[in-house]
C-alpha cells in the first residue's frame, strides 16, 4: 500500500476534512497509485521509463533552473511554472525563519511519539504513524501517559493529521532517501499548522526534484554501466538510478 492510500484509510473523516484543508489537501482527489506507480495501464500512473525516455533527449541550454527537452521534434520545458501548475503548491521564495517563529517550533510531536529521538529516520516516521492507531504500541509508561492526557483534549486526532502531513511530504513529495534522517524542523514546524501550511513547500519540492534530474552526468553514468563488458555484469540485475524529489511532476509536464 502507497502512502497516500494508507493515509486516506488510516485518517477518519474528521481527521481527513483537516488534512483537506491542508497546503496538501488536494492530493486526497487523485487516485494513489498515480503518484507512487501502480499495474493500471492508466497514462497518468508514474512511469520511470517515461521519465528516462525524458532525461535522454535533454537539450543544451543556458537557463538556470529549468530543463528542455526534445520530443517528437518539438522542444518541451520543465520549469517551476510548470511544477506550479501541476501540484498546485505554493512556489513564492522560500524564507528564512525569523529568531522569533524559531522559538514557536517545539519538539512536542517528537517527544510524543517518537521517543525524544535525536535523529529519525523515514522507517521510524512510518512507524510512528502507524503506532498513533495502535493504542500503547511502541511505547513506554510515560509516552502512553502522555497519550492519553492528548487525547483527553482531543488533541491527539489532530496530531495524527499533523504526522500524516510529515509522512506525505517526507515520502511523497521529497521521496527522500530512507537512510537519511527526516527533518526534525519539519515535524517542528507542523505543529503549528498555520506556519506550515504558509509555507512554500512547492518551491523546496522543486528544488530537489530539480537538482535531482539535472544531476551531472546522471544518465551518463547509466549508459557507462550498461556498456560493460557482459563478464563484468551481473546477471539478473538491472541498471537503475533513484531520482529524488517529485518526479511524477516532471511526468506530467512535459
């Protein structure tokens, strides 16, 4: 199951009305597997042969920040004009955090439910979520304490939106490497949900999704792995490369 699908099955109908309501409320409209892949035949399900087919006819230009390519003999641009118009994110200038919004951010979320860990990594943050439906998994006395005082104040459903938003935008949007830790600002920072929700997360989408598929050399070094003498290829293993960011974007534009 793909991280939206699990989200919409998780969340109740409360919890997804303030999901909806969220800078990424309207992914809930498209159908799963058109962001995470999926066997349906259907055009807008994520190719990466597509992609690929992309990235091999790149063309040549001195644009900053935007990508052309050549298909069917007519050029075709990826830029954040056209990222902007398919997610329907914000994509202003991302800002810096004043000294007084860094003082708002806390590490509540963090301490609830992810044991005060230092460093959280994308296998703990799937965990974690999963264990906010599971009354007492994964935790100790004082954590099911603190659990239960959050849910007395109905806090606690709106928490779970509040890690489901980290979820989506960790696993969906920025498709980071699950080795690497999460962002503890970002779990920060969704606790206060106006700040969040203001935030440009298009324009931080774009960027990686960007420096991701204009990587040097990236499709270049795919053709040197598949040009290896067959003695030193290993049989039955495929030549691949993990592209970062929001790809499927990329997919629909051009």
């Amino acid at each position: 199951m793909g991280i939206l699908a699990e989200i919409k099955e998780k969340l109740d109908d409360w919890e997804l009305d303030l999901f909806r309501r969220s800078c990424f409320g309207h992914f809930l409209d498209l159908e799963p597997e058109w962001l995470e892949g999926g066997k349906t035949g259907k055009w807008n399900t994520f190719a990466g042969q597509l992609v690929h087919f992309l990235l091999l006819r790149r063309m040549r230009t001195s644009k900053k920040k935007e990508m052309w390519f050549l298909v069917e003999g007519k050029p075709a641009r990826f830029s954040l004009t056209e990222f902007a118009m398919v997610t329907g994110l914000h994509c202003s200038a991302i800002p810096k955090i004043s000294t007084e919004q860094s003082l708002r951010l806390k590490n509540r979320l963090r301490d609830l439910y992810f044991e005060g860990r230092s460093q959280i990594k994308q296998d703990d943050l799937v965990y974690g979520f999963r264990s906010m439906f599971n009354e007492g998994e994964g935790s100790g006395k004082k954590e099911k304490r603190k659990k239960k005082k959050a849910a007395k104040r109905g806090q606690e459903r709106e928490d779970r939106v509040k890690v489901a938003l980290v979820y989506f935008l960790e696993g969906v949007l920025l498709s980071a490497d699950a080795k690497k830790n999460i962002s503890d600002f970002y779990l920060s920072m969704v606790d206060d949900l106006a700040m969040f929700n203001a935030y440009p997360w298009g324009s931080k989408v774009y960027d990686l999704t960007f420096d991701s598929l204009s990587s040097k050399n990236l499709v270049a070094k795919y053709k040197e792995r598949l040009a290896k003498p067959k003695e030193k290829q290993v049989p039955g293993v495929k030549e691949t490369y993990t592209l970062l960011g929001f790809p499927f974007s990329f997919q629909v534009s051009c």
